[in-house]
C-alpha cells in the first residue's frame, strides 16, 4: 500500500456492496482486523466513519470488492 495513490473521498459514490456476491471470499480475520483499525481511526477521523459503518455490515461473509472498498479507504 506504500506505493499507492491517494483518494480523495473514502468511498465511490456509484460503489454498490451486495452480500450475495459470485466472486471469490477473503479472509474474515483479516477484514475484521482492518474494519477495526479504520473503527479505530473515526475517533479522530469522523469524515470515513458512514463509509467505515457501511463497510463494516458485511463481515460475516467479506467478499474481494468489500476488500477494495475498505482498501480505498486506507488510500486516504
């Protein structure tokens, strides 16, 4: 992530999530674990925390474009 550009919004504003997505499932620790740092980070950072929430909702059963969705969010 170190040699990615930088975003100027935390999400797309045509991003649609689904949960009952046909791509392939990522690791749940993983999302969880990222999901909590960036829960973390909206104490001092209240402009991600609807795009963090959003992202967030879909835990159970993360799916890759979860994964860039929270991966955008890192990228501010």
């Amino acid at each position: 992530m170190g040699d990615s550009k930088p975003m100027t919004t935390p999400m797309s504003t045509n991003t649609a999530l689904d949960a009952d997505e046909d791509v392939e499932a990522v690791d749940q620790k993983e999302f969880r674990g990222m999901i909590g740092s960036l829960l973390y980070l909206t104490a001092t950072w209240p402009n991600i925390q609807f795009a963090v929430c959003l992202c967030a909702r879909y835990q159970a059963s993360p799916r890759t474009s979860h994964r860039q969705a929270v991966k955008r969010i890192f990228r501010l």
